[in-house]
C-alpha cells in the first residue's frame, strides 16, 4: 500500500492553529471539523462582517453562497481512506467520511451562518474561485438571491506535496517560470450583491466586478492564449487603453507565459502597470488563490492604493485560465457589477 | 422576453444500460427491472450490505488503469453529443461548455493508488491524474474540443440536478450557447464503506417509501443532456425532448448528513422552480422523488412536496427509480431529469419498484411497482444530499 505515513509534511505556506471561537458565536459544532472548513468557517465569518450582513436582519433564504475548492479535506479522505485499508470496515469513521466530502466545507458554513439560498461547491484548479464568482453573479442575476458568499479554501496534505512532486509540477523539478509554487493553504471570502442592493443596505461599496472570464484548455501557446482573452475582455468592456491599474499574477502553473500574455494584451494605457506577486507570501493555495488575489486587488482600489482597474490572472496545469477585472471604467466612474 | 431552453439530445450508462443502449434504460426503468445485485467491484463480505447496482466493468471496455467513472462519463457524453448532432450545429466551441455533477469523481484511482503497492511510477502518475474530481469534467471537454465554460459541480446527490441547472442557466444569461450536463460516478469501497458507517444501506432490497424501507443501495453510471436555445436548435431542425422551465437550489443550513425533518430546503426549492417555470402546480403531472428509501429522506420528501405542491402533493403520480437503480450520487440528478423527459415524451411514468407496504407518513400516490399512463405536461424532479443540499428541475413539453 502507498500509504502517507512516510510523506514528508512541507512546513511552508501553512496557516497556523486557528481558533473558531473568535469567528463564531458557537464554534462548539464545529471543533472537529477539517481544516478546509475551518478556514471557510473564519473567511466568511469575516467577510459577512465586513460586508455589514448583520444575522437576522437579512433573509438568509434570499442569501447564497458558491465555494470553490481544489483538493478539499484531503487529510480526512487520506486518514479515511487509511483506517479503511489498514483495519477494515469496522474502522471506518462516519465522521471523517462526512468532512471529507467535497461539498462539507459548504455545508459546515451554511450551518453555521443560516445560509439558506442556493449553495454551490465548484471543483476546479486554481481558477475554480473565479468560476465560482461567474455562478454567483449568475445567482444575482437571475434574481435567485439577494447577495452572495464567494468563497475559496484549501487545506495542505502532504498527498498534495506528493502528488503533484510526482508529477512534476512543482518548483523544484519543473521548468523555471512554468511551475507552480509550492502548495500553500487557507481561504478567502467575498460578498457580492447588485450594487441597488448595497445601497438600500447604505453599506459601502468596495469595488465593481466588470467581467469575469473563465478558460479551459488552451490549444494555443499560453502565451498567445492569454493575450488574446485578455485584448477580447478589456475591448468587451470599453476598458482596453483607458487606465493603468494592477496586475495580480496567477499562483498555478504557466504563471511566466501569462505574465507576458497578460502584458501583451493590455493596451497602452495599461503601459507600466505594476504586476504584483503573491505566491512568494502564500504559495499555491489552489482553490483560493483566485480569492486572496480578488482580496488583495480590492483592497488596493478601495483604499485608493491603485488608481486604476485591478486584472486579476490564474492559471492551472490543465491549461485552465481566468481573468478578473475589478474597478475602474471607461468613463471614470465605477462600473456597475451587473 | 426570457429564451426558452431545450434538450437535443441525451446519452446514458447505467446498471439497466450497460452498453448504454438508451432504450434498454428507458425500457428497464418502465418495467422496474432490478438493477440492485450483489456487488462485483470489490469483497463486499465485511459489509451487513452485499449489495449495489453496479455496471460490470468488463462491459466499460477499459484501458489498463482507465478510471471507470472516466469511461462512464466518455460513454454517456459521447452519446449524448452524438444523439443531438452537436457537431454538425456550428457552436462556437468557446460558447459551448461541459457541466459536470460528482461526487466522488475518480476516486477509483485514488482508491487503487493507496492500495496496491508496487505500481510502476508511470501507472501512479497515471492514477494522480484521474484522481481529482475535476479531472472528468476536463477530459470530457479536450476530448469534445469544448473550450467553454467548464464546471465541475459537487453538490453531494443533488450533484447532477445542479448541473443542469447551472447549464440550464449558463445558456438562458448568453454565457453559452450550448451546454453539455450531466453527472457521472462509480461505486468504490471507499464510498460503500462510508455510507456502510452511516448506517444508510440497505442489507437487501431500495424501498422508497414503504413502511419497511431499510435504506439505500450504492449505484453508479453516467448520463448528459445537452442544452441549447429552442430558438437555435429549431432553427437547425434539432429533434426536441422538452424544456427544462425553471431550476432552483437550497439549503437546509441544518445538518451535515441528515436532511431537515420538514423538508425545508427542498420545498422551498420545488416552490422556487415552480415560480420560475411560470407554471401552476397543478400542471406538474408527475415527480421524479430522490427516494432514496431511507426511513428520513422519504418522511422528509413526503412533507417538502406537501408544502410545495399543497393538495395536489396527494394525487400526483411521484416515483423513484432509485428502487431498482440504486443511488448513482453525482449522476443520479441527470438520470431522473432524463426519465423525467422520457416521461413527457411517451406519456407513461416509471414506478416505484419493491413497494411493499404503505407509510402512512408517506401518503402519497408513488405509483407502486408498476408503470402508469400518465399525460405529462411538466415533470418535478427533486435531489437532495449532504451537506443539506436541495435542488429541483420542472421539465416540461417544449
């Protein structure tokens, strides 16, 4: 058997012991739960506050969420799957299968916060979290839900490490500027709702979400690809030419050829952009890297850091890539999300 | 004034199916073959359950190390592009996309990958790549040169409803302009051993909604249905199955494993695609139940159609073809939106198989053990899973 005992654990990018207790008002339900839903658990306590979405006062019915996980609760599907082979059905824990379900983190947070809408667990690389993005503002715009909780998690597993080792996709062993860094963990939320509603609410608004573009397979050169989707995105929202903002870089694989498609299909206005780096501080946390990126670039506009939109990059070793525009418009004023 | 959007065309694997004959599926569902047998993929010995509807997979015509649940999914898609004539319609590729339900996705790898020692490296390698669930979903679109949206949904059993509603939904907001949706998943060890520990599986026979129902059996299999505007496909003399008229998801917010006792989540999202279809309840003539024959699924689904459906909940014909089908997880949603179609289009609805003895807590007309000829101008079909996951689909005549 190729069981984990022996895998080498990689101290980097980890977060350290969290405690739910600040997070939540009954954090008892939930002490035992996978570290993949306990950072989803801290991320969205967070976001829901910031967003001012006080508890009872909003229809949780009329409130969604949509996560997006790469890998999940590895390390209870790796300890389930353990106990199973080593000691036999009698050791299989019912606990440990239930967290270890992809959609658990999801569940775990509805639980928690009385999110009764619509909530969806997408599955994906790195660029799963703007996948997410693109269902929720489809939530929003088919009228399904009032607002809507994007969340992205992951949790580190030494089968990760391992795996994608392995397979040669990480920075020791793959080509310089085409690997992925290594794996990180923890996650990120955000609210999204129709800026009307933000307004009846009177809570402030952060930041517009222009455009959202998700990829798949590239049969192109990355390079080539990326340039392409980014020219079609920016010219589709009258955006090409018209500001300098930032660039976030992908934390997934193929991060060179997307800096330099990304580049090339700026327009002049975007010249001398700067192009910022967060894997070096977070590794590749997959499924929420989009996440921390959009957290960082709205953080940015918000507080006037950057004067201009925020282009948002991920990319995967499937060739995946997504594109998120944030802030800025043609005319100077803010876009309206939807 | 909102597109009206409508399935071309549908593949099929399942138990009742194996070589993914479609007829065979909907000729088997209509006769309540039994598809429940004594597991074949693994030593099932250990287990107070022996039993599950599985596909054998010498049937799936696997390469050396192929994930079945790959192969199921290539099957059934394949099928399905085929059945519609996808590839002569003139999609775009970048506004055609692949949405995908599962559960467990290639767990089967994952399972071998920890079990067998002595794999040589490129096997292993292999098996990493088939693991993750996305990994289908991927598969599936390199293969049909698909370079839209691509989405992988795990929203536990209510995995493949969802997925037709997103792809529904993707196709009505003009992000794509045809959809392929479906779930997919295999039964494993790894997922038997699970809901054998949650004491969810039946030691004989599926029972939805009998008084005697003991709980449920593990299936597996894949089915699509592709998606497109009724407007395009009419336009390009596309054979028409229905309509799917509204979609609607909720959460239970209540538990992780156990569905709310009154069904909260899922009536309000039977009432929600209700609303959405524009149509009265009492024009849905027919509900495909998730039934999964559990003593609280069925209690609980019993009373969310109640609340949703009101008087009509004790009249209108409600089967579940898990009875005989087991419980296919991610693909499940797919296969009853399809019987759901199926039924509109022949105008006889499948029945509840091994109904043995009424619930008085299940009062509803769950058309024991034999078909029915029914006119059906809409159809209901329900999903429900972990997570207190609940989705609902109304498909209607076009």
């Amino acid at each position: 058997m190729a069981l984990l005992k022996g895998y080498p654990v990689d101290p980097r990018f980890c977060v350290p012991d969290i405690s739910l207790e600040d997070s939540l008002e009954n954090a008892r339900p939930f002490r035992r739960v996978a570290n993949v839903t306990k950072f989803a658990l801290a991320a969205v306590a967070m976001a829901i506050r910031d967003a001012g979405l006080t508890p009872g006062r909003e229809d949780r019915s009329r409130t969604g969420m949509v996560i997006g996980v790469t890998h999940g609760a590895l390390v209870f599907s790796s300890q389930y799957h353990e106990g199973l082979l080593q000691d036999g059905p009698e050791a299989a824990s019912p606990m440990l299968f239930a967290e270890s379900v992809l959609n658990a983190p999801a569940g775990n947070v509805a639980m928690a916060f009385g999110i009764r809408g619509p909530v969806h667990t997408m599955i994906g690389e790195e660029s799963v979290g703007a996948q997410a993005l693109e269902v929720a503002l489809a939530l929003l715009r088919s009228g399904s839900v009032d607002h809507c909780i994007v969340v992205g998690t992951e949790e580190k597993s030494p089968l990760i490490n391992n795996a994608y080792e392995r397979m040669e996709h990480v920075a020791s062993r793959a080509i310089p500027g085409e690997a992925t860094p290594p794996p990180g963990e923890g996650a990120a939320a955000i609210v999204v709702e129709c800026a009307w509603e933000a307004i009846r609410r009177r809570t402030s608004l952060r930041v517009p979400v222009v455009s959202v573009r998700c990829c798949h397979g590239a049969r192109e050169g990355m390079e080539d690809f990326v340039a392409r989707v980014v020219k079609e995105q920016l010219t589709s929202v009258g955006m090409r030419d018209v500001k300098t903002g930032h660039v976030i870089l992908p934390t997934g694989r193929y991060r060179e050829a997307v800096r330099r498609g990304a580049l090339r299909g700026l327009g002049a206005g975007w010249c001398g952009t700067s192009c910022l780096d967060i894997a070096p501080v977070v590794g590749n946390p997959f499924g929420a890297a989009v996440l921390f990126q959009v957290s960082v670039s709205a953080a940015l506009i918000s507080s006037g850091d950057s004067s201009g939109a925020g282009l948002i990059l991920s990319s995967g070793i499937e060739k995946t890539f997504s594109s998120i525009l944030l802030g800025g418009s043609p005319d100077g004023a803010e876009a309206p999300p939807l | 004034m909102t597109e009206t959007i409508v399935v071309t065309g549908f593949g099929v694997i399942s138990p009742l199916n194996p070589d993914g004959d479609p007829g065979c599926f909907w000729a088997a569902l209509r006769a309540g073959k039994n598809g429940v047998l004594p597991v074949l993929s693994f030593d099932a010995s250990r287990y107070p359950c022996k039993v599950a509807a599985e596909i054998p997979r010498g049937m799936l015509g696997l390469a050396e190390g192929e994930d079945p649940a790959m192969q199921m999914a290539r099957i059934a898609f394949e099928r399905s592009i085929e059945d519609a004539d996808l590839k002569q319609a003139g999609y775009d590729p970048k506004r055609t996309g692949v949405i995908l339900g599962t559960v467990l996705g290639g767990v089967v790898s994952g399972d071998r990958y920890f079990r067998v020692a002595g794999l040589r490296e490129e096997e292993k390698k292999r098996l990493l790549r088939q693991y993750p669930m996305r990994a289908v979903a991927s598969s599936l679109a390199l293969s049909g040169r698909i370079g839209g949206p691509v989405l992988t949904v795990a929203t536990a059993c209510a995995s493949g409803t969802d997925a037709v509603g997103i792809g529904y939904r993707k196709i009505r907001s003009g992000e794509a302009d045809a959809v392929v949706a479906g779930g997919v998943d295999a039964v494993t060890e790894f997922s038997f051993s699970g809901f054998s520990a949650l004491n969810a599986l039946t030691p004989d026979k599926v029972r939805p909604f009998s008084k005697n129902r003991s709980g449920l059996a593990l299936g597996e299999g894949a089915a699509f249905l592709v998606l497109e505007r009724a407007t395009s496909a009419t336009a390009r003399g596309a054979r028409i199955l229905g309509r799917v008229a509204g979609y609607a998801s909720a959460s239970d917010a209540t538990h992780l494993t156990a569905p709310h006792r009154d069904g909260r989540g899922l009536s309000s999202a039977a009432a929600a695609a209700i609303r959405e279809s524009d149509l009265d309840p009492s024009e849905i003539d027919y509900v495909s139940a998730h039934g999964t024959g559990t003593l609280y699924n069925d209690w609980m689904e019993t009373r969310a159609l109640k609340t949703s459906l009101g008087r009509r909940a004790g009249s209108v014909p409600v089967s579940s073809i898990k009875a005989i089908l087991g419980h296919a997880f991610g693909a499940a949603g797919a296969m009853e939106a399809l019987a759901c179609f199926l039924a509109i289009r022949d105008g006889v609805v499948p029945p509840t198989g091994n109904f043995e003895e009424r619930d008085p807590e299940c009062d509803i007309d769950c058309v024991p053990n034999r078909e029915r000829s029914v006119t059906v101008r809409a159809a209901l079909s329900l999903s429900a899973g972990f997570g207190g996951q609940n989705a609902a689909l109304v498909l209607a005549r076009r």
